[in-house]
C-alpha cells in the first residue's frame, strides 16, 4: 500500500482496534480495488456525500456483513444540483464523518478535487433510463438524475466492486442506478437497504438537522399520511386516498407532490392491483427544508 497516496485519518481508536485509511486519488482507489480482487476478496461500496448519519451507518454496516472489503466515499457531486446555493450550502462535515465510520469501514475515499472524478472539462453523458429520470423528483429537480448517474458511473468503474448499497429513501436513484448497471453493463448488484426512521417515525436524512425541533416533530405527519394510504388502499380509490393525505400534510407543510405510482415504472396508476407492485412518494418543505420519504404497498 505504501505506493499509494493513503494518509491515514487519526483513526487510532482507544481500543487501538480500527484503522480506517484515507484515500484521495481515484487511480489509487482503482489501484487498491485490483489489489483487494487479486486476493480474491470482496468488496461492498458505499457512495454517500458526507453529512453521515445513522441511515448511511445502516449501509455500511450491510456492507459490512456481505463483505470483505468496505469502502465508502464522500463526494459532494456538483453535477447533481440545480441550485450553486444548495452545492454551497450542503453541509462538509468530514472529520464528524469519518469518526463515525472508522470503526465500520476499511477505506474512506474522498477525491481531493472535482477534476480528479470529471477530468478538467465536465462532460455529462446522458443516459436514456427509459423515462424513470423523468418522473416525481425529476420534475422538479432537472438533470438531477443524470448528474447523480453520471457519478456513480464514474465511482462504481473505478472501485468496481461487487455490491454497492444505496438507501431506499431515494427509492427512485436506486431504480435508476440499478438500470444504469445494466446500461454500462458493470457486474456489481446494487443493494437497496430499508430506510432508518427516529422514533416519530420521520426517515432519517442528512436535512433532519437543520429543522427546529418543533419541525422535527411535526413532520412526522409525513410517515402518518403514507401508512394512512397504506392501510386504507385497498378500500378507498387512489385519488380519494391522495387527496385525504395530502389534506393531513397541508396546513403543517408546504406539499410538493404526493404521488402513488407503479413500483416500477414509476408511471401513475389507476387502480391497486393493475401494476407492479404500488410505491408511495411524497416531497414537501417545513422551515425552509425540502423532505422526501416513500413506502411501498
Ligand atoms: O445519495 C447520495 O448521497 C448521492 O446521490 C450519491 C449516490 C452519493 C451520488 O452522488
């Protein structure tokens, strides 16, 4: 290892047990991955962009036990903001972040610039995902999609491993990088991990921490109105249930969408049985804070 750029994060636990390395280069990354699959081990990839918290732990921890090698990395990709407020504003907590983790993870890569991911000029490719990118948050986040798949294109060729794990709280990225595997035709499976909710049942994201607890406790109602569908579906029609549940939603936050589409497709349906399985999405605003959450039927 010792010809790889690796800088050791101050790891050294108080057990002296963990030792998590530091990796800010993609062609050492690459390098190292040869190296781990060369003696015939495995490796389980956690893409995150830092603001580290107990659903991302739940990834690696996945990871974890399916693997022998974990390495995770933090990257806040540029390409996948609409907004340079929002790229600006996303919060860099990297040394909270890598405490975190350093008991859990092997390798934590972080690319030392933008230009080591993109090369000097960024080039997007636009991948045709069949019209998935197109829907729910891709209405109101364009080009969101194709910038995130255009990342993890780029980090899943270069750490080629053999699983990677998302979250199911962006259930639509995972849909999306499950058919961009298949478009560049990469070997690893993509692992999709329940969403990790707090107690009141709000799904836990990197964006909880900038609510007042007021906030906090009020957009439980999210959770609430998507079982309410839930455990109503099979009795009342789709827009009726929409509607009740988006009546809970206002008043206490500002509704974006509530849509109940084909687990699939993503497409609308029109009725509960007619498709592949129902997914449930909600997007919406309190104290300034966008929120996303889904369940699936
Ligand atoms: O889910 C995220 O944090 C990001 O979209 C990802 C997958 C790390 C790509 O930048």
């Amino acid at each position: 290892m010792s010809e790889l750029s690796i800088f050791s994060v101050s790891l050294a636990h108080s057990t002296g047990l963990t030792h998590m390395e530091l990796i800010q280069k993609s062609k050492d990354l690459n390098s190292l991955a040869k190296q781990i699959k060369s003696e015939r081990k495995t490796i389980g990839f956690v893409p995150t962009m830092g603001a580290l918290h107990s659903g991302h732990l739940s990834l690696i921890q996945r990871a974890r036990k399916e693997c022998d090698i974990v390495i995770c990395s933090i990257f806040v990709n540029p390409t996948q903001f609409n907004e340079q407020s929002d790229l600006e504003k996303y919060p860099r907590t990297l040394e909270a972040d890598s405490k975190l983790i350093e008991s859990i993870c092997d390798y934590l890569f972080v690319p030392q610039s933008v230009e080591d991911i993109y090369g000097k000029e960024i080039t997007l490719k636009e991948f045709d995902f069949d019209g998935l990118e197109n829907e729910l948050e891709g209405e109101f986040r364009p080009r969101h999609f194709q910038g995130m798949a255009n990342v993890v294109s780029i980090l899943l060729n270069i750490v080629t491993a053999d699983k990677a794990y998302f979250g199911l709280k962006d259930y639509q990225q995972f849909k999306i990088v499950e058919r961009l595997t298949k478009l560049i035709q990469l070997d690893t499976k993509i692992v999709g991990c329940p969403i990790i909710r707090e107690a009141n049942g709000l799904a836990r994201s990197s964006r909880n921490e900038l609510l007042s607890e007021a906030a906090r406790e009020a957009a439980a109602v999210i959770f609430y109105s998507l079982n309410y569908i839930k455990e109503f579906h099979p009795f009342l029609s789709i827009p009726e249930l929409q509607e009740k549940a988006k009546g809970m939603i206002e008043g206490i936050m500002d509704v974006e969408y509530l849509e109940i589409r084909d687990a699939e497709t993503l497409k609308e349906i029109t009725s509960w049985t007619e498709n592949n399985g129902v997914f449930i999405s909600f997007a919406g605003t309190i104290d300034g804070v966008r929120l996303i959450d889904n369940i699936r039927i």
